[in-house]
C-alpha cells in the first residue's frame, strides 16, 4: 500500500493534483487562523495548502481511509493531525471546523449524501465547504481511450476502476447531493485544467501502478506490457515535444453551513 502511495505522490500528484490544491483553498477561501479539515486527503496535497495559509499546521485536520497514503502524508507535513477514518463518519466533535474541504474524494464515498451531512455537521455555522470532482469522462478523453483500452485488455473491473474518479460528472447530481443535505449559498463552478507527464509511459505506468492497486486492481506484468505497447498508439495523438499533456476540467462545488 505505501508502495502504490509513493507511486502517487510521486507521479500523480505533480502531474495531475498539484494544480488544484490552491483553486480549491481559493475556492475555500481559507485564511491565517482557520480550522481547516481535509477529508479523503490521500497524500496530503490540499492539507498542506490548508497549512501554509492557516500559518500553522496544528490548525490543520486530514483524514483519510488509506494506511498507505496516510503514511507518505505524515512523513511529508508531520505538523499536521492526519487520521485514520472515513469520510461518513467524521471523528470530529459537532462545530470543530471553519473550513471543510475534499478534493477529489466525494466520488468514493460509499454514502455520499451522509458524508456530506457530516461535512456540514464539524462545521461551525456560516462554515466554508469547497469539494472537487471530475468532470464526466467524455471531457477527457484521453482518460476516455485508456479506459477503453484496459476494458478490451485487462476486462471490466480494470477500466471501472479508472471510470471511478468520474463518477460525479454530471453537475445537475452534485447540486441535488448538496441542497438535499441542507447546505446554503451552493455554487457550481468548471473549471479547466491540464494533466502534464514527461512521457506517454509515465502517465499510463501511474495509472496502472498507482491507481488501480488503490482501488484494489492489480494487473500481471504481462497486461501491464501489453497495455503500455497499445497505449502508444491510442494516446499519440497526446504527445508534446514536452512529454504527454491533455486537457481535463473538474467541478468546484462550494457551500456553507447555516
């Protein structure tokens, strides 16, 4: 499990997270002295942009259900309260929060609408909440064909493990997801980005390695071979002078507690 974490943090978090961290804490709008929570903060990203705004890591919380990535967050940012939990029930008293952030978790949670609840619940009222999701898949298409690819190669368990991140695509369901928890002042924003790896292999390798043993897929190395030797013809059309790079947007949802 640290293995597959490094492999993230290393590879994904550079080419693909990074990015985002400081749109969601704008989104946030966190300051010095806030109380931020971080859930499903995987290798700690966005819990460490949380920290260099607050000023101060102790007032910084990141929890999240994975030993492995809690592991690699901890020896990065030892200052913050990483924690072992899961994101439908917060080990947080009521009101312990002013700012609540998830970047691109909500899609994973097995009960999203009481991880939401339980988002407002640790707030304290007029709290901030600001949570990431992927766009719909068909608005990255270079994730699109490799999906495609590891359906036809490895089978359907693969690819739906890549399909997982998009899961939430459709805005009109992330809306629904908060007004029915009882947030206020809910705003939906897309917002554009790029994924940038130095090579075609690199971004497919993190895929393989990174990704899909997170989510419990762990492919031969015989598949692995093949899928990266068919890659090079399905993402060509990718490739830079500078490495892979392609476009991919996400939604930016905010809210506060009332």
């Amino acid at each position: 499990m640290i293995d597959a974490a490094n492999t993230y943090e290393a590879l994904f978090v550079p080419a693909l997270f990074q990015q985002w961290a400081p749109m969601v804490a704008d989104a946030a709008k966190i300051e010095s002295g806030d109380r931020v929570l971080d859930i499903a903060c995987g290798t700690g990203v966005l819990a460490r942009e949380a920290a260099r705004r607050t000023g101060r890591s102790d007032r910084v919380a990141a929890l999240d259900p994975n030993a492995g990535m809690l592991a690699v967050a901890r020896s990065l940012a030892p200052g913050i309260d990483w924690q072992d939990g899961a994101a439908e029930a917060l080990p947080f008293p009521d009101r312990s929060f002013d700012v609540v952030v998830c970047q691109f978790g909500l899609m994973f949670f097995s009960d999203r609408d009481k991880a939401v609840r339980e988002m407002l619940r640790v707030m304290v009222p007029g709290g901030r909440c600001a949570v990431a999701v992927w766009d719909a898949i068909e608005n990255a298409p270079a994730f699109a064909a490799l999906v495609g690819l590891l359906d036809h190669v490895a089978g359907r368990p693969a690819g739906d493990a890549l399909r997982a991140p998009f899961a939430l695509g459709e805005r009109q369901v992330l809306a629904t997801l908060f007004k029915g928890a009882g947030a206020n002042s809910i705003n939906l924003t897309t917002c554009k980005g790029a994924a940038r790896f130095s090579n075609m292999r690199e971004f497919v390798e993190a895929e393989l390695r990174g990704w899909l043993p997170v989510m419990g897929v762990v492919l031969p190395e015989p598949q692995i071979d093949r899928i990266l030797a068919e890659a090079e013809t399905i993402l060509a059309r990718y490739v830079t002078a500078d490495g892979l790079a392609f476009d991919i947007s996400a939604h930016l949802a905010t809210c506060r507690r009332p």
